[in-house]
C-alpha cells in the first residue's frame, strides 16, 4: 500500500468511526399481535396509587423526604392536587403502608387520640397513632370531591399480642369493634368506600410483625361478616382486600385455601422489586431488561393461585414503590423511573392482575408528585397515558428483536383497534415497527408466517404519543410529549395530552427513539377481540 492510499484508508476510517459514534442506529422490527382472543383482562380502573401515613419525621439515608405528604399532614386544599387526581376521572387512591398497623380511630369508646411519636421500640420506630374524627371528614370531603375510588387499610394487630420470647409473631384474634365504629360512621355519612383492605405486610415473613395464615383467614372472614351487615345492599357494598404484603407460596396457598368462597374480593400484594432506595446501582437496574423480568414469575405464580384458590377474587398490586425505604433520591422521580414503571404495569395486566397501585400519588422520592411542590413528575403522565389508551382486554404481543425493547398491547379505551406500549431502555439504537395482524385461531400455527397474517403499515392511521426526558437527561424530572415539556397551565391544570396523527398513507413505520416511551393508538387494527361482543 502506498503512502498516499495509506491516508485515504485511515481518512476513511476515521470518517466511519465520527459517523458511527455521532449518529444512533436503527433497526427495523417486526411486532406481531394476536388480535383474535385476549390473554387477560384488567379492571377498569387499573391504574392507583397509594397515600401514607408517614409523619414528617420519617426519615431514611439521612433525609426525610416525606415532608407533609402523610394522610395526617397533606394539604387537601391544594389546588395542583386536586386537579392531578380528578385528571383521572376517576383515579383509585388506597390508603395504606407501614404504620397502618398502629392507627386507632377516634370513634365509638376511642375518644382519645394520641399524636404519633417516635419510639425506639415501636413497631418502624414509632407509638401508636389516630386518625382523628375530624380529619376522616376532611379526608372523604376531599376523596368526594375528587371522584376517588378508595380502598382504605384496616388496623389488623388490634386484639393481638406478642411475647418478647417471640415478637414477629402477633397472636390472638383480631379485636375489629374500633373498625365497626369507624365504618358505622362513615356508612351514617354517606361516604364511598371502593374496598376495605386488612392490614399491612402481615402475610408470609412479615415485615415488622407478622401472623398466622390460618389466623388472618379467620380474621379476614370476620371483617367480611361486618362488611356484609354493615353494607346490606350487595350492589355498593365495598370490597372486602388481603392480605397486603409480600408474596411467599407457602403462606399464600395456605390462606387462600383457609378463605371460604366469597370471602375476599381481591388478593393483594406487594412488589419492592429494586431493592433499597439507597442502591447506587438503580438506575442500571430500571434499565435492563433481564433484571426487570425477574420479578416475572412473582406476577404469574400469584395470578396462579388465584386461579386455583380464590377464582372470584382478583389478583391486585395493592402497593408497589420500585425501591424500598421510601425510593431513589436521584432516580425513582425522574424519567428513567418510567422504564420500571410502565414495564411493569405492563408486565402485571399480561399475568391477569386488575389493579396496580403506585407507592405513593406524593410523599418519598417515588412519588407521582413532587413532594413539595406538587407538580407532576413523568410517571404521573405515564400513568395518566395508560388510563386514557389502555382498555381491559390484553394482547399477546411479540418480535425477535432487541430485548431492550419492550412491547405490550391492549384493546384501546375508547374506540376500536389497539394501543401499543413501546419502550426503547437502548441509549443509542432507534427501533423502525411495523405491525403483523397475527388472525391464527391457534397458538401452534403461529409458526407459519405469512398465512392469516397481514402486513399493515400501509393502511394503519394511528396516534402516536411519545415521551422523551428534557434535554435528554434520563434523570429529568421534566418529561417531554412528542417533543414539548409537559407543564401545568397557568391555572394550574393537567395539560392536555395531544397525540401526533399519523395519516395512514405514510405506510412509515414508528419510530421508536432510543429512551423513549411510545404509546399508540391504532384505530383500524382489526382485532375481533377488541371489537364489541356479538350474541
Ligand atoms: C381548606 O379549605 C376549607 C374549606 O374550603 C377550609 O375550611 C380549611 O380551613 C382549609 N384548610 C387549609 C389547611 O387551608
Ligand atoms: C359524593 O357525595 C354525594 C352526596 O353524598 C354522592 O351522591 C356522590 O355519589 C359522591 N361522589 C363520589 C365520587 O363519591
Ligand atoms: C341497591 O343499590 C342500588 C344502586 O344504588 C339501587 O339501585 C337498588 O335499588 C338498591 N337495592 C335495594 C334493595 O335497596
Ligand atoms: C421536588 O422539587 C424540588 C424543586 O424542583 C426538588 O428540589 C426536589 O428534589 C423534588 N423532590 C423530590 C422528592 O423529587
Ligand atoms: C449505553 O448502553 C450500553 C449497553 O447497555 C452501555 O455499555 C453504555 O455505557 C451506555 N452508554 C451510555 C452513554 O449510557
């Protein structure tokens, strides 16, 4: 090789490698969706998120990032507030967490009520709390007006006891008469109760106390019984919940067995599936697919023994925050969040979950709120998105490309066709997807490409919603829509959620940008699943 193409080489190798480090790639995909018959369903309101009981001095890593988000402290005059959960239209609130277990009710004998302490000794390190008369009024003034559906947490340890040879364990049975008075008030005033819930991660190893299967069936049972008397008309009666914790199998299936038929109405657990909110490794986590599939089996072994044990009562995610002890100060509010999120949300409706609750609407890090000023952080419009486009029936949804794209299908909400959920958790390749109309009655004939299925990007028109992080920063609290950040109005209004209208004769595929969320809704997807039933 002479001098002179020795230069041209390496200027031509040099060009290729600014091209390649400058620009992103992009790979084509194919998505193929199952539109004949649904794989599960969800309930209407599949979307929730939690409020706490949290005092302000709750503090995890040397901050105490709850400020005045607990149920006793939040300012329900908040006007940001208000218009982030009637945005919904309506939004699911359960009421809940970890100091649940100690709150007595100023009704009935309880006249008094004691103001939450620190305590050494305490269960979470603090006294026992109350929930003053007043401030139930306030709460449920506040949930009417918001057109909330409420599920509200029991104290399940009231009557028990613990010995200090054995203090996990907490025996005897539950003593319910400062939660009859509770409810025969709120029934006297008319207020909406969706669901009461019993206790707190009390189930399988418990968390700070715990109990018996066989205990919590005898309990739960009872709580249906008053439930029943107190709620005579079975058209509004609330919904009896349990048992709110972490899934163990053993525990599960024994507690499932234990209650009768029509006892329980939904199964609720708990996912922390990312560890401490300290771990410097999070935000690796949240975007790596191999580690967010491991919680998987949780989603499909709990639907299971739903199936088996309790097939009336559906399985629900009565309180997943991501990241334990309050979540990730510089991640678990920001965008990157969404791929954990909304992978998940996904994930569950796929394993035949109803409802998903987000720990916590505000208060945390995690929250779908910023803490002290309110404003929405991405997750909140994730969610909202989900609400809007996502309809109960799911989809079976497949391609052989990146497993750093994740995919999921529903029917839409409103109007016929599908909504697709696309997540690119790449930082540098693009995904270009065109749909495949899979219409095989069977899943065995899935193998033969190219019968019964239907290229359709030629005559797709579609709605396309594309989230993205401000200035590219995955750790933003600010999430842009198809390009603009999303920000209240001047009067403190959600945004409107504007799609990008793709016309159908583009025949493009969708662009799928490197860490982005995309939903979109498709029209004219023909899916006999998601059209109306026929007789
Ligand atoms: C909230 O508003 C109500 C009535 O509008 C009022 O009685 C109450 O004092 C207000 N609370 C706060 C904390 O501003
Ligand atoms: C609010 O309260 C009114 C009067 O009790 C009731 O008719 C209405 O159904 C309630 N709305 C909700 C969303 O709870
Ligand atoms: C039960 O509640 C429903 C809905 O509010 C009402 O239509 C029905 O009349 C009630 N039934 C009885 C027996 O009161
Ligand atoms: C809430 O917003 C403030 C100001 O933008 C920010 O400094 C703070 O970190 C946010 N809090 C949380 C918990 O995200
Ligand atoms: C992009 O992702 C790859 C593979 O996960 C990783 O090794 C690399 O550090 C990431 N680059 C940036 C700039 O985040």
């Amino acid at each position: 090789m002479g001098v002179n193409q020795c230069v041209k080489v390496t200027l031509f190798l040099s060009l290729l490698v600014l091209f390649c480090s400058s620009f992103s790639s992009s790979e084509d995909v194919k998505l193929k969706v199952k539109g004949v018959t649904n794989i599960a369903t969800t309930d209407e309101n599949f979307i929730c998120a939690t409020l706490d009981w949290w005092p302000s001095n709750k503090c995890d890593y040397n901050q105490c990032p709850w400020g005045k988000a607990g149920i006793l402290n939040l300012d329900l005059n908040n006007t940001i507030l208000s218009n982030a959960i009637k945005a919904f239209n309506p939004l699911r609130i359960r009421l809940g967490g970890s100091l649940q277990d100690q709150i007595i009710y100023q009704f009935g004998k309880q006249k008094h009520c004691p103001t939450m302490r620190k305590k050494e000794n305490g269960l979470f390190g603090f006294s026992v709390g109350c929930l003053p008369k007043k401030r139930w009024d306030e709460v449920n003034h506040f949930l009417n007006k918001t057109g909330v559906k409420f599920t509200f947490g029991l104290n399940a340890l009231v009557g028990k006891k613990n010995s200090k040879e054995d203090q996990l364990n907490w025996k005897g049975d539950w003593n319910p008469n400062n939660a009859i008075s509770l409810m025969k008030y709120t029934v006297s005033k008319g207020y909406n109760i969706d669901s009461y819930e019993l206790g707190n991660e009390l189930c399988s190893e418990g968390v700070s106390a715990r109990i018996d299967s066989v205990q919590y069936a005898k309990d739960i049972t009872k709580l249906r019984h008053i439930v029943n008397s107190l709620y005579p008309n079975a058209t509004t009666r609330p919904k009896v919940m349990g048992p709110a914790g972490f899934y163990g199998k053993e525990w599960f299936d024994s507690f499932l067995q234990h209650v009768g038929p029509g006892v329980i109405d939904g199964v609720t657990h708990h996912i922390y599936n990312l560890g401490a909110g300290v771990d410097r490794d999070l935000i690796s986590k949240v975007q790596d697919p191999y580690f967010l599939s491991k919680i998987a089996q949780t989603f499909k072994d709990v639907s299971t023994a739903v199936k088996e044990f309790t097939p009336w009562a559906g399985a629900w995610v009565g309180e997943s925050g991501g990241a334990y002890n309050s979540g990730g100060k510089d991640v678990s509010h920001t965008f990157v969040n969404g791929f954990w999120y909304l992978d998940q949300l996904g994930m569950t409706s796929t394993f035949n979950h109803k409802v998903y609750c987000r720990q916590a609407l505000i208060g945390g890090n995690y929250a779908l709120l910023n803490t002290t000023s309110f404003i929405p952080n991405p997750d909140y419009y994730g969610a909202l998105l989900w609400h809007r486009l996502m309809g109960t029936n799911v989809l079976s949804i497949s391609h052989d490309s990146s497993s750093y794209l994740r995919t999921y299908a529903h029917c839409s909400k409103q109007g016929n066709g599908i909504t697709l959920l696309l997540i690119n958790m790449e930082n540098s390749t693009s995904f270009d997807v065109s749909l495949v109309n899979d219409m095989n009655l069977y899943p065995e004939e899935l193998a033969s490409e190219g019968v019964n299925t239907v290229n359709l990007m030629d005559s797709l028109k579609r709605e396309e919603y594309h989230l993205t992080p401000k200035d590219g920063n995955i750790q933003s609290d600010v999430v842009l829509l198809n390009g603009t950040p999303l920000e209240l109005t001047k009067s403190k209004e959600i945004p409107e959620l504007k799609p990008k209208i793709v016309d159908a004769s583009s025949s493009s595929p969708i662009k799928v940008a490197p860490h982005s969320i995309v939903f979109v809704q498709i029209n004219n997807f023909n899916a006999p699943a998601c059209a109306p039933p026929t007789k």
